[in-house]
C-alpha cells in the first residue's frame, strides 16, 4: 500500500515508517517539524513538510502520491501543556484531524490508523483497563484524542472511512536509528537516561507513597518496535475489510514502577543515577496498566520485546551513540 504518515518526523512515526518500509509498503511522511526532525525520517521516506491545518497541502499530499491508507500520528501530546493550553490541542488534534477527514473524503482514501492513548480513561479505577472500561479523560490531551476517536466512528458509519484507534500505553525503547528525542521531555526512560549521561543532576520521582508494591507508580511501557508493529498488523486488517475498531497498545503484565526502570537504568548504564524525592503530581494515578486481550485476538499482535531490560538496553544504545 501507498501509506500517508502524519507525523513521520517523530519519535514513534519514524519507527512506525521504518516498520511498514520492512512490509514492504511506500511511504511519504507529512510533518510540520514542530516536534519532529528531519534526520529522523526513515530513507527512503520522501518528507512533505506541512501542516495538518492546511487542507490544500493535506488534499494535494493524497492525491499527488495515490494515498491508499494513512497513520495519523501527528499531535500535540504535552498533558500539562493542554491543561494551560488547550486551544492549541483543540486546534491541533481535533481540527487538524477534521481537515485530515475530510481531506481523505476529497481524495477517496478510505483507511486510517489512528494514534490514540491511555489518557482516554482519566484515572481508571479497575486495572489493567481494558476496552470496554469507561472513557473518563482528565486532561485536554486525552479529552481531545478522544474526540478524534469518535469522529472516526461517526465517520466510519456515514462515509465508509474504516480506521483503528491504537490507545497507546508508554512508547519506549528505540532501533538502531530511531529513539525517543522530544525537544520538551516529560518522558520518564529518556529522563533517567539524560541523568545517567550527567545532561541532568537528578531524576525526580514524585510520591512514594502509592498503593503500590514501593510506593512510587507503575506504568505499562511498550517497545516501540512492538508498536510499529501493530500499525503494520492494523493497516492490513483494514485492507482486509476489518470494520472501525480501538485497541489498548501496552505489554500488560505487571507494569514497571517509577523505581524499577531507575533501578534497570543503573544496572544497564552502570552509572550512579541520583533521585530527588518530591510530592504527588495532582492527577496521577498510581497505576495505569493495559489489557491487551482485545487486539491479540484481532490482530494478533504480541510484544516481541517485552523485557523493561531490553526496552531501556535499546534507548540507551540510542541516547549513547548521539550523547
Ligand atoms: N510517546 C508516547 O508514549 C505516546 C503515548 C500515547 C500516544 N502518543 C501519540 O503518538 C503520536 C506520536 O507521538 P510521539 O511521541 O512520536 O511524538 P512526537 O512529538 O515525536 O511526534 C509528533 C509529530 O507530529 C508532528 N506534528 C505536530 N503537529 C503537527 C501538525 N499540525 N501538522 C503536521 N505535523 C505535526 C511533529 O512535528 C512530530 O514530528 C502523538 O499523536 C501522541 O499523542 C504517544
């Protein structure tokens, strides 16, 4: 297939291009370089630089290229950012994805892949979640992805648009070539990382004294080639006629605590990593863990990297060889 990448200069689109690339599909990336890189798009990836609220540029990008199918990956994706901004998030996500429909609508390109999150569920009370659990988002971030997620049924059911939302849990880990490179970092891995390198004094933890095994939160951190994959195993669902759909992406399990992935961190680095202990952030829950029974049953997607250690080895061989 002929695959549109929204966002293909960002840390999960340039995998998820070096994936599709491995099946065998043509890629073109279309990407504003807001929080993107150049050099991150994977050859021989053509890049489209533009925006997703340009409908000319979005229209002429599917049509020029004979656009079979697209992932859209491109967003704002800073939660305390869409709580002081959420007109930008509105704007970005929402908008930026009507003019994307509506664009495929123009163009006849009938399938999308769609990057959604965790933070559709807010703070879930039963873990690990799973689909059917209640969509309570707590911040302009997952509210607006989760806009986007029903329009995509809606739109689904009027226009025959079919698209996969993938609710990702914590992208991690890296490839040879691509890793984690957000020019604002909130992410804990590459944070720890940066402590390990001597780029930052300490990594911060906040609360340790969650209802959790030592007391700081567990998250569900999935490598990011696992990822890719599962846009791969989506894409061709949908050309095989599988109908509007969304899944959870995590690795499920247990999950990994804010303190195992900085004592993995130490163990791989050999290198002191120091913690500075501070509150509670406000709307933090203590655990956000996936079920991922849904999509190994229709997709029949499984982690192949499913180790905290293996995740954290490949980004730091990614942040090593860039340091
Ligand atoms: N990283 C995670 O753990 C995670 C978790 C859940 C969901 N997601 C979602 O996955 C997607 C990719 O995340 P990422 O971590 O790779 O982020 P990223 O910032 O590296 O990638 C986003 C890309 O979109 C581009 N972009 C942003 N606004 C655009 C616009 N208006 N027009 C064109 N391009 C635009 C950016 O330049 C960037 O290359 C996002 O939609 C994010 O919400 C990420």
């Amino acid at each position: 297939m002929r695959v549109l990448v929204t966002g293909g200069a960002g840390y999960i689109g340039s995998v998820v291009s070096e994936e599709l690339i491995a099946a065998n599909h043509e890629i073109v990336a279309f990407d504003n370089l807001s929080t993107g890189h150049r050099d991150a798009v994977a050859p021989p990836t053509r890049l489209i630089e533009g925006d997703l609220l340009d409908a000319a540029a979005v229209e002429s990008a599917l049509r020029t290229h004979r656009i079979d199918a697209v992932v859209h990956m491109a967003g704002r994706a800073l939660v305390g950012e869409s709580v002081t901004d959420p007109a930008a998030y509105y704007r970005t996500n929402v908008t930026g994805g009507l003019v994307l429909l509506e664009s495929m609508r123009a163009a006849g390109v009938p399938l999308l892949v769609f990057s959604s999150t965790a933070a559709v569920y807010g703070d879930a009370e039963k873990q690990p979640i799973d689909e059917t659990d209640p969509l309570l988002p707590t911040n302009p971030y997952g509210e607006t992805k989760l806009s986007f997620e029903r329009a995509l049924r809606w739109y689904g059911g009027a226009y025959g648009i079919r698209s996969i939302a993938l609710r990702y849990f914590n992208a991690a880990g890296a490839t040879q070539r691509s890793g984690e490179r957000h020019p604002v970092e909130t992410h804990l891995i590459p944070l720890v990382l940066q402590t390990a390198l001597g780029q930052r004094s300490a990594i911060t933890v906040f609360g340790e004294d969650y209802p959790t095994p030592d007391g700081t939160c567990i998250r569900d951190y999935v490598h990011v080639s696992d990822l890719a994959r599962a846009h791969v195993l989506a894409l061709e669902a949908l050309a095989a006629g599988a109908p509007v759909a969304s899944y959870n992406l995590g690795r499920g399990g247990a999950g990994s605590s804010v303190r195992e992935v900085i004592d993995a961190a130490r163990r791989i680095t050999g290198r002191a990593i120091d913690v500075k202990s501070a509150p509670r952030r406000a709307g933090d829950p203590a655990r956000l863990v996936a079920s991922a029974d849904r999509i190994r049953a229709a997709l029949g997607w499984t982690p192949q990297r499913p180790a905290l250690e293996e995740i954290v080895e490949s980004a730091w061989r990614y942040v090593r060889n860039r340091a």
